[in-house]
C-alpha cells in the first residue's frame, strides 16, 4: 500500500497556512488520494467537517487533530474499507436530530482504530453499517452538557456484526444498540455514563470481558433475546434507580461469570423471559455487596439460577407486589446468610436454603417505608416476626442443594486434580475466548 505524506508536502511548501484555509485543503487532501492508498498527516490542526467516499487510510500519527468548529461531524464514512486511525477528532456541532459525532459510519468494512474523540456529541454513530470495527478509541461527549443531553459513545442502529472492541469512554450518555444483530461488544471501560450498555430489540449479540463502573445503569437488556453477557465487571451503579444487568421482555438469554458489586439492585428482572417456552440461564456470578441482589418486578418464571454467589447483599432477593420467586429454577448457588450445615462434608448444605419475608416486607410493599430500609427499627420488627410470626411469612427462594463455600470459576475441574483448568477451557466447544483472543491480534496492525 502506497503512502502519500499530503499533509507534509503541503506543510513544507506553505509554511505559513492558516487554520481557516485548511477545511478545503484536508478535503482536497482525502479526494486526492487513491483508492487503497494511506493518507499519512503531518502533525497540526485540519479544519473539518470531511467526508470519506473512497477505501484509503487516514493516519494521524497521534499528532494530527481534525476540528470540526461545533458544525456537523467531524469525519462522515461513506464508503465501505476504509480505515481512520491515530487521529484526534474534536468540536463537533450539537445536533442530537442529525446525529452530530466524531465519525459517522454510512459503510461496511471500515475500522477505526486508536483515535481521541472528545468535545464531540456522539462518539461513534453506525447506521445501517455491518462487519465494521471500532477499537481501542478515547470517547467523551460534550463536557458542559448534563448527563441526559450528552451523546452515546458508540450508537449502532441497524447494524450487524461489527466489533466493539476495547474502547474507553467516559462522561458519555449511553453505548446503544438498537434493531442490531450478531455485534461484539469485548473489552470496554466505561465509567461516569448512564446507561454503559443498551439493548433494545437486538438479538444474538456477545457482550464480554467489559469493565463498567460509577455509570447510572450497568447493562440493559429490553425486547433483546439471544444475547450473550459474560464475564463483565460491573460495580457503583448506587443511584436510587442503579441496575448492575436489568431485563425487560427479554428471552433465551446466557449470563455468566459477570460480577455484579455495590449497585442498588444487581440483577432487575421484568418479565423475563417473555417468550413462550423459552428460559434465562444465569451461571457462576457473583453479586455481591448490592442493596437487592436481584429485584423481581412482578412474580415470574423461567429464569435458571445455578452456581452463583449471593454475598451480603442487603437484601438477597425482593419481589415486588407481594409475589415470589421460588416460580424459578434455584440449584447449587452459594447464599452468604445460609444458616445450615454440611455434616457429610460433602460442600452442600444438608437442609435447603429457605428466605422468606417477614416485617421487612413493609419497604417492599409500602413505598415510604423504603427510607426505613435496613434501619435499626424494621431489624427489630423483623426479629421480633421471626421469633413470633404475626402471620404466615411468604418463601420468596427455595435452594434444594445450597453450596457452603465460595465457587470459583475453575470449580468445574478442580474435582479432578489431573486434570489442568485451560485444557478443559479448551474442550468447552461454547468457550470463544481463544478465537477472540486471535481475532484481536490480527487486529493490532
């Protein structure tokens, strides 16, 4: 692939251009390039908006910003195998009806790749694009604006398999994902953000190995089935609506290995699954240190909870509206409040584990008293109802076979000393991370 240094050439030549004579001159730059050819950019400040209509490469070096003057995008792809990397991309316009970003995708196969885009208001905005990558990018959205008015760091909307891969972004609204299906999204850091992750009518995507903390809301899953969450560190979403995983209308969905700490409710489940016939399976995670470990909306069913950790959670388990969850699937998970005993040593308890609703019902089901919630006077109610039940208290979960200690990950193969963790990780014919660890490096260059 040839190189041609327009932005050096053109800097050596007239030494002294202005920043406002740029806006044509880096257009021209990009419509001079030839197909498949790289367009290397010498260090300084390009005038934007520009448009990209040709596969060529815009490298930047790290050292050349694109500045957009607050009108319109700053970078438009209109072109399929494109490539923007190394680039800074800064003051877009404020129009959330056009979708004002730092690079807008109208194309097919391009990647961009290790850029800077802040003082923009969308970061990456995809529409009708597929097979694209977007990785190891900086995203912040306009930094005066509140929270609600800022823009998403990466908006798909009917998009499909693209990659979402190890971008970092703060002070941003959302990472959406709208009527799109079969994406990626691995490795991202997002933090001071409303929702980090939204789902809405999206099918058979793969969220993974992402680090979500001090946003409004972890992850979100409405009208989404299919959809893979594994492995996930979502922490500090404690705001009087924080959701580490919430689910609304949502089926056939696999969510393991994530953890789930310090968020006022770790998992929120609405309806759930919603299709007929259909089940939610919830697998080795470990929720911990929430206010309700997981809230059920409404009383519902076909959730499969097997293997998780429940640790000192406030509450482990509420149910709206008077109902319960023992209408779900409840087996070998590990209860930190469990008060059993394990005779036979076998690491399960000998009688189940049982929580049930006494006095501390009354948060749940008078909406003030939600302010007395783990104060000194519902503890006493509550003490007291156990010891005396005014009336029949109601079992929310019931564990056949409750675990007496902590499940680690590797639990699975530790049962056979012989056996050595990653050659079972390798027979797991669900485990991809291998393959996602060679796509990632043959993505470095």
């Amino acid at each position: 692939m040839a190189i041609r240094p327009w932005g050096l050439l053109l800097l050596l030549l007239l030494p002294g251009l202005c920043f406002a004579g740029a806006q044509s001159t880096l257009q021209e730059m990009i419509d001079q390039t030839p197909d498949g050819e790289t367009l290397l950019l010498a260090p300084g400040t390009y005038a934007g908006p520009v448009v990209v209509t040709r596969p060529i490469t815009i490298d930047g070096q790290n050292k050349a910003i694109i500045d957009a003057g607050g009108k319109g995008s700053v970078v438009v792809l209109k072109t399929d195998g494109a490539t923007l990397k190394n680039l800074h991309l800064t003051n877009s316009g404020e129009s959330a009806n056009d979708i004002d970003s730092g690079v807008q995708v109208r194309g097919n196969f391009n990647v961009i790749r290790d850029n800077v885009m802040d003082n923009v208001l969308f970061g990456v905005d995809l529409q009708q694009s597929s097979n694209n990558i977007v990785k190891r990018n900086r995203i912040s959205s306009k930094p005066n604006f509140p929270l609600g008015q800022k823009g998403d760091s990466v908006r798909l909307w009917y998009s499909f398999d693209n990659k979402i891969l190890d971008n970092v972004s703060d002070q941003v609204r959302d990472m959406v994902v709208w009527y799109s299906a079969n994406n990626t999204i691995s490795g991202n850091r997002t933090s001071n953000a409303r929702y980090s992750l939204h789902f809405m009518y999206s099918r058979h995507n793969l969220v993974e190995n992402n680090h979500y903390v001090n946003n409004a809301v972890g992850i979100f899953l409405m009208y989404s089935d299919g959809v893979v969450v594994r492995n996930n560190h979502i922490a500090h979403a404690a705001g009087p609506t924080g959701v580490g995983i919430g689910f609304k209308e949502t089926s056939d969905l696999i969510i393991e290995g994530n953890e789930i700490l310090y968020c006022a409710s770790g998992l929120y489940i609405d309806v759930s699954p919603y299709q007929p016939d259909t089940t939610n399976r919830f697998t080795n995670n470990l929720i911990a240190y929430n206010g309700i470990g997981i809230r059920f909306l409404n009383e519902w069913h076909g959730n499969i909870f097997k293997a998780n950790r429940f640790v000192d959670n406030l509450t482990q388990i509420a149910v709206s509206s008077g109902g319960t969850a023992n209408r779900n699937d409840w087996e070998g998970n590990y209860w930190s409040d469990y008060e059993g005993f394990d005779q036979d040593v076998d690491g399960i308890g000998d009688s189940p584990y049982e929580l049930y609703t006494y006095a501390d019902r009354l948060w749940q089901d008078v909406r003030y008293a939600q302010f007395f919630k783990g104060s000194p006077l519902l503890e006493v109610l509550d003490f007291l109802e156990r010891l005396a039940p005014f009336s029949e208290p109601r079992l929310l979960v019931r564990d056949k076979m409750p675990h007496l200690k902590l499940l680690a990950k590797s639990e699975a193969v530790a049962v056979q000393p012989e056996q050595q963790p990653e050659a079972a990780a390798e027979d797991d014919p669900a485990d991809v991370s291998n393959a996602l660890d060679l796509l990632k490096s043959s993505l470095e260059d």
